[in-house]
C-alpha cells in the first residue's frame, strides 16, 4: 500500500466510525425524545403510559377551567365529548387562543391518579386551524380546516 | 375585468415558460442558435406578465376588491394600506405567485446577467429554469388559483390578515425567504445544464458560485429575520423553535452552506466536482420538500398550513420529478467525472471536506427529525407522535461545535498542505487566548456559568481570534480582495450568532407571575412595578396596555405590553414590549387577565439575544461582499471588451 492510500484509508476509517458513532447518537436522541400523542379515551382507557413524558389532547369541558386566586396555577378538563374527560393541571401562562370548548394539546405526564401534568399547553393557531391530531380525532365536532390559513 | 386580466396574465406566462424550456433546451439540443436566441427576449415576457398578475392582486388588495376570494380570506377594510399590500402574501395563493415572480426574476437575472456564457450552456440553465417554472405556475392556476371569484355572493367585508401576520416582519420575511429558496434554482440549473452538457469542469463551478452566493445570502437573510420576527411578534420570546416550517428553510440553507464552500474547492482546485453537483441538486431539493412541508400541512405543527390534499400531491409529484429526474442524469454522467485529489490532512481541501460532513450529517439530523413524525404515522397506521426539541439540541449543538474548532483553523490552511510549524506558530497564542477569555470572561462577569457556555465562548473566541490575526496579516500586505473580506465577514458573523446563541441560552431569566396594579418585582438589578392597564385602540383592534415602570442600574422607563384585539377575527393576540440592547433584552409580556384587576405576566432578560440576529446580518453580508469580488467583475469587463469589439466590426 503506498502512503496517499494509506492517508486515504484513514480518512475513510475515520469517517465510517465517526458516522457510525453519530448514526447511533442520532437514533438514541431520537428515541429519547418522542412524545407520543394520546386522545382522551386512550387516557382514560390507561393506553398512556403513566410518569413519561406524551402528548394528549381533547377539547376544554366548558366551566371546568379553575384559576387559583394566589398563583398561576390552573385546571381543567379535557374531553371528546364521547364519554372520555380527564383532569389536567398546569402552572403558567395560557395561550391566546385557549378557550372553553376548544381543541387544545398538552405535553406532560400523566400521574398515577389520572392526572395530567401538564409542562406545556399549546392551542389551536387560529380561529379554524385545528392541530392535525384533534382534527381527525374529532371529525365530528369540527368544522372544515380552512385551507386559506397561514401561520408562517 | 381587471381581475380577469391577472389571470390570464398568469396563463400567458405559463405558455412562456413553456417555449422558454422548450427552445431552451431543444435549442442547446440541436445546437439552433435561432431557438436560443429567443429565450432570453421569452424570459422577459414571463417575468413582465408575471409581474402584471402579480400587481393586478396587489391593486385588488389595494381597492378591497371582495369578489376575489383570496382578497375576502385575508384583508379587511379596516387594514392599514401597507399590510394589505403584504397581505397579498400573507397566504397559500399570494405568496406562491410571489415565489413565481421571484423564480422568473432570477430567470431574468441570468438572461441578463449571464451572456458571458457559452450560449448553449445559457440557453439550457435557462431552459431548465423555465421547465421549473412550468410547474410552479400550474401548481398555482389548477391548485391554488389566486384570482378565483366569489361571485354573485361577493362579501361587503373581508375576514381580515391573521393578526399575528400585521407587521413589518411580515412584509419583508417572505420576500427574503423566497429569494434564498428560490435562489438555489439558479445553482441547480446550472448543475443540470452541466450534467446535460458534459461541461463539468473547474469553470462551470465558477460561474454558479457568485448565483449561490446570493442566494444563500438571501436565505440567510429571511431565516433571521423571521427567527427575529418570531421572537417579537409571537410574544413570548423565543428566537428558534425546531418548528418543521422553521426546518423547512434551514435544511435548504444548512445544504446551501455546504455547496458554497464546496463549489470554492471545485473552483480553486478542480475535485469534490460530483459532490458538488450532488450538493447543488439537494440544496434545491431541500427548497422544494420546504415547500412541500410548509403547503401541504402534512406534519404535524401548532402553526403550519392547513391540510389540502390536491395541493400536496401536485408538490409531492413535482417534486419526486425533479429530484428523480437529476439524480437520473446526476448518475448516468457523473461516472465520467475524474479529479485528481492530492491534499493532506492538514490543508484547505480537507478541511472544507469535513465543513461539509458536519453540514450535511446536521442537515440529515434536521431532516430525520422532521420527517420521522410523518414516518412513523404512515408505518403504524395512524399513531401520532412529535419529536422533541431536546433532540435536535442533542444532535445538532455537538456538531456545530465540532465545526466552530474545525473553523477556527481554516485561515491558516493553505491549499493542498500547511507545514505543521506554521499552524502551531500562528494557532498556539489564539488557542491560549480564547481558552483564557472564554473561561475567565464568564468567571468574572456572570455568577453561575455551565461548562457548555464556556466551551461555547472559548470556540466563539477561537474563531475570531485566529480569523483576526489573519485579516491583520493580510492588511499589512495591502487591500485584501473582497472574496477574503465576505468570508472573514461571515465566519466572524457566525462566531458572534455563537456567542448570542450560548449566552442568551444559559443566562436568559424568565419569570411568570400574577401581578396586581401597584405590584413589585425585583429583578436582579432591575425592578419592575406593574403601574396598571388602560384599554387603547388600533386602527383594526382593541387592546388592554399595561404599563410598568422599570428601574434598572438607577435608569427610569416604561414598557407598555398589550393584549390585543383584532376586530374583524376576534383574535386575541399577545404585543410583547420590549427595551432592546446589544448586551441584553428586556421583554414584557402579558398573559390573561385574572381577577380584581391582576394580570398574568411574563418578564424576561434575555442577555445578548440580538447577537443572533446581528451574526445573521453579518453571514449575509460576507455572502454578499463575496460575490462583489473583482474576480467575477473581470468576466464582465472581457465580455464587455467583446461586445465592443463586435460592435465595432459591425460599424
């Protein structure tokens, strides 16, 4: 072998391993970090798993939202309308677009008594954008997306 | 009728694009001077009826004409004049005619700008261009049709601009954006134009430099100002989210990085030319698969398009033509290709080499994690899933860090080998210096400081540091040419988004709170007393401004937060108020108003946040000072020279 291959036998060996390192850095991140996405019958029915971090969603049960007097804290219900609701409790600033009657989304845990514990909550953008899970979960409740929205 | 003129402006630019591919590329073909001739006087055409139907929108934006539909969906007539002229590009319609005209003012660019081309090379990166716009404005006259009528039930009013839309931001965003997108279909016509004519030598790579070089300064450009105008305008102070739409420009513009250093060793050196071209088809195709992200609302995302079928099917097509159509031709001619690559480890090649593996492995990173949603959806059946931020943090921060130590050395490296005494003498006493500054700076100024800051910091100083001690080598020697001067511009522009990026993430303070009139908060040095609010009318919304007086380090103002709201959509939408500094950010907002007068309230100090969005400007502007180098304005001067002497032969 003379040495410009040597070199660039080197350089080939540093790159494979050096994408093979990152390759399996990626993926183990990648799996680190997915929150998966459970309406509320499937919160309700135990489908979640309860102390990880997921994604639930549903609309806010009209007259559940309770606001502490003292703090941030607040609560309240989400539901399908079908028959499955369950309670959520978040301490912070709410959306604008968060309403009673609303499809909204939260990412947090659920605890052992079927409380979600909510990090974050995001609503809809607009008045018609509807998150593309709540849409198909509550066909029936929804009106048409409207194709016209834009949000950057 | 006016209306009806805009349309069928948009049909007479289709045919035009039509004869423009067409004699474009059959010309080059069958090597018909007479056929290419045409193009350029064709591409004129396209861009002026473009640029009619383009303004026969803006005019009925401008009248409030509400027998167009579009107009009805996204103005009002209570809209100030300036957002109903951005309004025309607030949505699906108006801003993918606006990425049209841009597509065919890039044609134009190179009809004009590029007649010191072989004739038949020009004639086929025009036909190629003209081939993309074929499909750009079908897509738009069967899927999206801007001009479409509500006729006879035309609305007295329309439903108004998405509030969040109302601002300058907006009106040159989009604009910047779609000049770096579409910019990069310059890049890849001329990498198809090269496959297709078998010119794949070290001056095709020197012509597509300058044209990438905008383009990615422009791209550069509209991602900072709409990280810029995320961070103001969606209220609550974030400056990069890993949105997929955000993804979507910083694939193209992560490829598009890439490509300009690549195409400078292809340039200079002659090798990388098939990874060159390689990077050029993707970088375009990244801008297409942006698009298609961001129209068809396959993914999930809080703010991206809503679902339309058709229309993401039309792009998915057209984008699996082009993409399988140049890799086709990418792979039947690049076997051809041979370079002769002798360099060491130690030299500019090499070091542009691993530029680009950290680019690309960071761009492929992005792309897994915004693709893997609609993935998994597809594999198993319908679950939902999104991937966390943490996960492009992860992947992506080590890599940029890896390529700011690799970025520190490059000014030193020579072309194919640097003597290793050479890198030492000239590289210890920045290596020292930056590790003494960015540890030590830290130490002093700030309490509490990760390891991850400093490492960043010491990195950040590392890059200016040794980029410095060139740029003052170079001076003494006398005018560096302005190629040199871009990119000392942009790496340092990158170092100091570094240094903004690692501060502003580390030391940022955010505090949420119920705060009641007469309320205090005291906040490092700073104070905060929440003073009340007062209801104050807009031209189109109401809104509850809170006042706070602020005390900081013994300075006296007043922020003034709102909470908006838009008459004509009901829309509630949070004003942040801010006091801006180039060392830090003060930035109020209001949440919800909760009982006996007591608002919710957000406060934060954001230390050397507008360092981000001043390294943007400056990587844009080393892009543009780049291709201003006396270099390419030579190829102007010989062509002129030419022109002369043919017009004096003719006299």
């Amino acid at each position: 072998m003379n040495p410009k291959r040597r070199t660039r036998l080197t350089v080939v060996l540093f790159l494979l391993a050096g994408a093979g390192v990152s390759v399996t850095l990626v993926l183990l991140a990648l799996n680190e970090n997915i929150n998966m996405f459970y309406p509320p019958e499937a919160v309700v029915g135990g489908e979640a798993p309860v102390g990880t971090q997921i994604r639930a969603g549903g609309m806010v049960l009209e007259g559940s939202v309770d606001r502490d007097s003292e703090s941030l804290d607040v609560s309240f219900v989400l539901t399908d309308y079908v028959g499955a609701e369950f309670p959520v409790r978040y301490s912070g600033i709410l959306p604008d677009l968060f309403r009673e009657g609303q499809g909204i989304i939260v990412q947090g845990e659920l605890n052992g008594e079927g409380v979600f514990r909510a990090s974050q909550v995001l609503a809809k953008h607009d008045e018609n954008y509807m998150p593309p899970e709540l849409a198909e979960m509550s066909a029936g409740h929804q009106k048409k997306p409207n194709p016209l929205n834009y949000d950057r | 009728m006016i209306v009806e003129l805009g349309h069928l402006a948009l049909v007479v630019a289709f045919c035009l694009s039509l004869l423009v591919a067409v004699f474009g590329l059959g010309g080059a073909h069958r090597a018909r001077a007479g056929l290419m001739g045409a193009v350029p006087a064709l591409v004129a055409g396209q861009f002026v009826f473009l640029g009619l139907s383009f303004g026969v929108l803006t005019h009925a934006f401008l009248v409030d004409d509400f027998s167009v539909a579009y107009v009805t969906a996204n103005s009002n007539t209570m809209l100030p004049w300036y957002y109903k002229f951005s309004a025309v590009w607030g949505a699906h319609e108006g801003s993918f005619l606006l990425w049209i005209l841009i597509m065919s003012g890039w044609t134009l660019a190179v009809a004009v700008k590029g007649r010191e081309l072989p004739p038949a090379f020009q004639a086929r990166v025009l036909g190629v261009m003209g081939l993309l716009n074929l499909g750009f404005i079908a897509f738009l006259l069967f899927t999206s049709n801007p001009f479409e009528r509500l006729v006879p039930m035309t609305p007295g009013e329309g439903a108004d601009l998405n509030p969040l839309l109302q601002d300058f931001g907006l009106i040159v965003h989009p604009p910047m954006l779609y000049m770096g997108y579409v910019g990069f279909s310059v890049a890849f016509a001329f990498a198809v134009a090269a496959l297709l004519s078998g010119r794949l030598d070290a001056a095709w790579a020197r012509w597509s430099r300058p044209w990438s070089n905008v383009a990615w300064a422009f791209l550069t450009l509209g991602i900072t100002l709409g990280s810029w105008w995320a961070y103001y305008e969606l209220g609550w102070g974030g400056w990069w989210f890993w949105d997929p739409v955000e993804n979507a420009s910083f694939m193209p513009w992560l490829a598009g990085t890439a490509l300009i250093h690549s195409l400078a060793v292809s340039e200079k050196r002659g090798t990388f030319k098939s990874w060159t071209l390689l990077l050029a088809i993707t970088t375009f195709s990244l801008s297409l698969l942006g698009a298609f992200i961001v129209r068809s609302g396959v993914l999930t995302s809080v703010h991206a398009f809503a679902v339309d079928p058709t229309r993401g099917l039309f792009i998915l097509i057209f984008l699996a033509l082009v993409v399988g159509g140049s890799l086709a031709l990418y792979a039947m001619r690049t076997a051809t290709i041979r370079s002769r690559a002798s360099y060491t480890l130690a030299s500019r090649e090499a070091f542009l080499l691993l530029n680009n593996i950290l680019l690309v492995i960071s761009m492929a990173l992005v792309l897994l994690g915004t693709l893997y949603p609609l993935a998994y959806e597809l594999f198993t059946g319908g679950a939902k899933i999104s991937v966390g931020v943490p996960y492009f943090n992860a992947g992506f921060v080590p890599l940029m860090l890896l390529l700011s130590a690799a970025l520190g050395i490059a000014p030193v490296l020579n072309w194919k080998r640097t003597p290793a005494g050479r890198l030492l003498g000239r590289l210890g006493w920045v290596a020292a210096m930056s590790l003494l500054l960015g540890v030590g700076l830290p130490l002093v100024l700030a309490d509490a400081v990760s390891w991850q800051v400093m490492l960043t910091l010491v990195l950040a100083f590392w890059i200016l540091g040794s980029h410095g001690a060139d740029l003052v080598r170079r001076l003494r020697r006398g005018t560096p040419p302005l190629a040199y001067v871009g990119m000392q511009v942009a790496h340092m522009g990158f170092a100091v988004a570094l240094i903004g990026v690692a501060v502003t993430s580390a030391l940022s303070v955010e505090k949420d709170l119920r705060m009641a009139p007469g309320d205090t908060l005291e906040l490092g040095d700073l104070s905060f007393r929440f003073v009340g609010v007062e209801r104050v009318s807009g031209p189109n919304y109401l809104a509850d401004q809170g006042e706070f007086a602020v005390v900081e380090s013994g300075r006296r103002y007043s922020l003034r937060p709102q909470k908006r709201n838009y008459l004509a959509r009901r829309n509630v939408m949070t004003e942040a108020a801010i006091d801006p500094g180039l060392t830090r950010d003060v930035y109020l907002s209001l949440g919800e108003p909760l009982e006996d007068g007591a608002w919710a309230v957000r406060i934060q100090v954001k230390p050397f946040v507008r360092w981000i969005w001043l390294g943007g400007l400056l990587m844009s502007l080393g892009g543009v000072l780049a291709v201003l180098d006396s270099r390419y304005r030579r190829l102007r001067v010989k062509r002129d020279a030419r022109a002369a002497a043919g017009a004096a032969a003719t006299v």
